[in-house]
C-alpha cells in the first residue's frame, strides 16, 4: 500500500494494488488501469485524473508536498493500462519522460 501524507491532515490518498482511494468526506475509489488521462491547471494547481467508467478526480497538489506529488504521479503512470503521459505544464522535482 502507497500513500500520500496531505500538509494539514493525515494520509488523504491510498494506492492498494491497482485501486486509487481518496479519502475526503466522501471516500471515492477507482480503477487506475481504467485512467485514461492527467491533466493539470497551473492557476488553482490542480491535478484532474480521468476514469473509462468513473467520473473524474481532482486533487489539489497545493495541498500535499511536491515529492510526494511527483512519486504519486510516477505510481499512477506506471499502473495505468493506458498510454498516459505527464502533463507538458506539470514540473516535476526530477524529470520523467513518457
């Protein structure tokens, strides 16, 4: 089990073998093989995560450290069935190329 630590709160984002659960008020759970595409928006710095089946995830990386952002954002390309790139617009720590 991979987890994110969130700055203000504990543990928010679990990755258990290829599920991705999000634990907010409303605990929300995917399939990453089924993630299709990631895209972020550079103003309010939010990562949105899009499903085959499932509607979309947004999380706010404002929220979390940046190296654990980055290693979140290696594990969920790694485990996704389709082509998925990192956002052009995305600046790792580290580059990563698709």
């Amino acid at each position: 089990m991979v987890y994110v630590y969130r700055k203000k709160q504990p543990y928010t984002i679990f990755i258990k073998d290829n599920n991705l659960i999000l634990n907010t008020p409303w605990k929300k759970e995917r399939d990453l093989s089924e993630l299709t595409e990631i895209t972020f928006d550079r103003f309010s710095k939010d990562l949105e995560l899009s499903f085959k089946t499932k509607s979309d995830i947004t999380i706010q990386t404002k929220e979390y450290n940046s190296n654990e952002i980055d290693k979140f954002i290696e594990i969920i390309v790694s485990k996704s069935a389709n082509n998925v790139c990192i956002p052009k617009n995305y600046i790792l720590s580290k580059e990563i190329s698709c």
